[in-house]
C-alpha cells in the first residue's frame, strides 16, 4: 500500500459531506491501493453531525481508511493536507442580499485559504463546492497568495455530468457513450452548457439533433430553450422533486474532480468541466475562477484551448463570465480581496 493522502473535508456534518465521506473512505476517490486520512472541520454546532458520521466511518471498516479526526478549528484540520475539500458554505437565507451572501462566505474562504497556505503539505489541492463556488474559490485563492493558481479549482462537474446525463437520456444510450461537452462560466443560472464538441457513441452531437429535431434551428432553439436551462436549473428541480438538493450527486462529482485531477485521466475519455483560474483563455479576465473544458495528466489540470466558438456560444459565456466579473467587482469593493 501507498502511503496515506490527508483529505480534509469542510461541512462534514453536512449532507454532501455525509454521502461524500464514505465514498472516499471506501476508496473512489484515490484508488483501492491509497490509504486515506481523513480530517473533517465543522463549525462547533455541526461536530456532533461529523462526530456521527465518523462513528459510523469506524463502523464501515473501510481497509483504505487510515484514520479520521473531527474538528472546529481550521490549523488542526488543514495540517498536512494533501486534498482540501471546501463544501461547507453559508447558504442564502431569506431577505439576504448578494452582498450579505459574498461577505458571509468570504469569512469562510479567506480565513480557510489563509490556513490552507499555512498549514497544508506543499502539494496541496483545493476543490471548493460550497456555493458561490467559482467567488469562494477565488476568494480561498487570494488568501494564499504563496500557493500557486493551478492548486484552486471549483466544482462544475456536476454540470458536466447533468449534461451528460440529459445528452445520453435524448439519445436513449448510456452516460459512458456520451463525450466532451463544456460547461463554461459560473456555478449558477447563467452557466452556458456547450454540446459543439460533444458526441454520442463516437458521433458529433449536432448533426444527430438536426436530423432528430428535424432542422438545424429547432435543434438551436431545443438547446436554448430545453437543454442548457435544463442543466443549469437542475438543483432547482431536485429540489422541487426530491424535497432536498441534490447530495449524492454533488458528492459523486466531488469524487470525479478530485480523482481525474489527482490520478490523471484516460486521453481517450475526453475532457471534462472544472473551474480553474484563468490566465486569459478563451477572452476570460485573468484571476477569475470560470469553467472550462480541461484535461489531466495527475499533474494538474489543463485547458483544452484552440476550440472553435460561435457567435451564440461566445454571447454566453460572456454573458456568464461578465457574472464573475461582477461578483469579482462585489468582493473586492467590500474589501474581502
Ligand atoms: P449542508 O447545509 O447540509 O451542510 C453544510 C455544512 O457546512 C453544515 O454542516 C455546516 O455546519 C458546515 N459549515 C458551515 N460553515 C462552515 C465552516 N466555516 N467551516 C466548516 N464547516 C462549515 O449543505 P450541503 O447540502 O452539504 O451543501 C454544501 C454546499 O454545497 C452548499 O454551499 C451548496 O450550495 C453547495 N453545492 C454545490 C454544488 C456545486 O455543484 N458546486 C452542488 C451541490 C450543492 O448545492
């Protein structure tokens, strides 16, 4: 056996943290061969919550698990981290402007950034799922301004794999057959779900919608109005169906990100969606942490780049990443950057 990789988990308590700690200690994330230690940080009314579930992590006998700790302070929690996975976030309550809501997380991120940069190994890597993801990982990025860019990313796998999901429910195959769309921009309603570059069972995904939706309009209008609202919006019709937001799916992606970006992933698979720090591509501000179609060796995520864009496709990521710039805007006038 290696030897054991710390992954920290923020919100352990919580309910993504609850689906997500099993499948790491059960081995997805990191492989059946890698030893995990896991350190799950609450604040102090969600101990009791993450306490639980490490009773029951003990109860599991997972044979990858090396270990698990429980605590509300940030320096024990982040030493020696390997994987830092920021789920715990402070949701939007009634009658909270988006000010409140950026500020109130900005207290989460910067303080945890800032003891990231202090108390993580020198590997350290960063997934930030608590919302507004794409701002708290820039935040948690300006924070630890001695950690290098391409150690923070934010979750956007769930898009990709809910757009997946609808691309291979259309043409009735499985999600295994589906490759290479893009989710570009925000973590939010804004997000643009890109299938120019998808295929299905090896297929261009375009022309088979204009012969099914008979016309290359209607297959156009079909993704403006069907598709991309569809996978933008479905937290919202999980939420509408289930009673509750989407937990083992959104700790699923977790698990996705975190093992292609930590063990590399077959060329052949495609690409995949995450939230990386720009340095310009595709026209997106440098500094911001947007979505983008990347690919992974184990040493990193990449930006695929060279990808042709249209003029609907560059008018919605634009549309989308003029959002970040505007909660860029919010953070730093607020003085939390
Ligand atoms: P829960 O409310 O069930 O759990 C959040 C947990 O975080 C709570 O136990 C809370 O005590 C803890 N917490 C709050 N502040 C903390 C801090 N400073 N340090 C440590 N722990 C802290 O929410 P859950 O359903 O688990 O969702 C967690 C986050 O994921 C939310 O922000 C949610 O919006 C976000 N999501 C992001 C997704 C994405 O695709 N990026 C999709 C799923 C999900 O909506």
């Amino acid at each position: 056996m290696d030897a054991a990789t710390t992954v920290t988990i923020t919100g352990a308590g919580g309910q993504i943290g609850y689906a997500l700690l099993f499948r790491i200690a059960a081995g997805d994330m990191l492989g059946p061969d890698r030893p995990v230690k896991l350190r799950l940080l609450e604040i102090p009314q969600g101990v009791r919550s993450a306490e639980g579930a490490a009773l029951e992590l003990q109860d599991a006998a997972f044979p990858t698990l090396a270990g698990v700790e429980v605590t509300a302070d940030p320096a024990q929690a982040f030493a020696g981290a390997n994987i830092a996975l920021l789920v715990g976030a402070r949701p939007r309550t009634a009658g909270m402007e988006r000010s409140d809501l950026l500020a109130a997380n900005a207290g989460i991120f910067g303080p945890q950034g800032a003891a990231i940069q202090e108390h993580a190994a020198s590997d350290v890597r960063v997934v930030v799922v608590g919302n507004p993801a794409n701002t708290n990982a820039l935040i948690a990025r300006a924070s630890a301004p001695d950690l290098p860019d391409d150690r923070f990313t934010s979750m956007s796998r769930l898009d990709h794999n809910r757009a997946i999901g609808q691309l291979a429910a259309t043409f009735d195959v499985g999600a295994g057959a589906v490759r290479n769309p893009i989710i570009w921009g925000n973590h939010s309603a804004s997000q643009f779900a890109d299938v120019a570059h998808a295929t299905v069972s090896g297929r261009p995904v375009m022309p088979m919608l204009t012969e099914r939706m008979a016309g290359y309009d209607t297959a156009l209008a079909w993704l403006d109005d069907e598709f991309v609202p569809r996978v933008a919006k479905r937290g919202a019709e999980i939420i509408e169906v289930r009673g509750s937001s989407s937990v083992a799916s959104a700790a699923s992606a977790a698990i996705d990100h975190t093992r292609d970006w930590v063990l590399g992933r077959d060329p052949a698979a495609g690409w995949v969606s995450a939230g990386v720090v720009s340095h310009g591509e595709y026209g997106v501000p440098e500094g911001l942490v947007s979505s983008f179609p990347v690919t992974s060796d184990g040493s990193g995520y990449r930006i695929v780049e060279g990808l042709a864009l249209d003029a609907r496709a560059r008018y919605r990521i634009d549309v989308s990443v003029a959002e970040l710039v505007a909660e860029r805007e919010a953070v730093h006038s607020l003085g939390l950057i």
